[in-house]
C-alpha cells in the first residue's frame, strides 16, 4: 500500500482533479479509512516527502518483498 497523510492525498488530488475540496474529502469518505487499509496492509510505502524518500521507500520494500519469498 502507498500511502500518504490525509492532509497531503487532499492537496495532491485538488491539483490533479481540478476537484474542490469537499468533492476531494466526500471521494476520500466513500473509501475503506487509512487507518483499516494501513492494518490489512502488509507491506507500506510512505509517499509523504520528496520523489528520492520516495524512491528509497519503494527500494527498501522491494528488499522486503524479495526477502519474504526468497528464504
């Protein structure tokens, strides 16, 4: 799962929708809370920084992923 602070998926989606603010939080209400998804989730990557925490998020996952069906 990637996730991102509910302040940031807000901004994000406003600038990639041309949505409103309420349209964005009425989008986000309709969905399964981050905080469940977070819990059902195995593996979690934290998209709330810069492209390169970004990058390193998805190497270090990836690490994980290859370990867990490896050994």
């Amino acid at each position: 799962m990637i996730y991102a602070p509910r302040e940031t998926q807000i901004k994000r989606v406003i600038e990639r929708d041309q949505l409103n603010q309420d349209e964005v939080i009425q989008r986000i209400n309709s969905q399964l809370p981050i905080d469940e998804k977070l819990n059902l989730s195995t593996w979690i990557i934290k998209n709330s920084s810069s492209l390169k925490f970004l990058q390193s998020e998805v190497e270090r996952v990836s690490i994980e992923i290859r370990e867990a069906f490896i050994n």
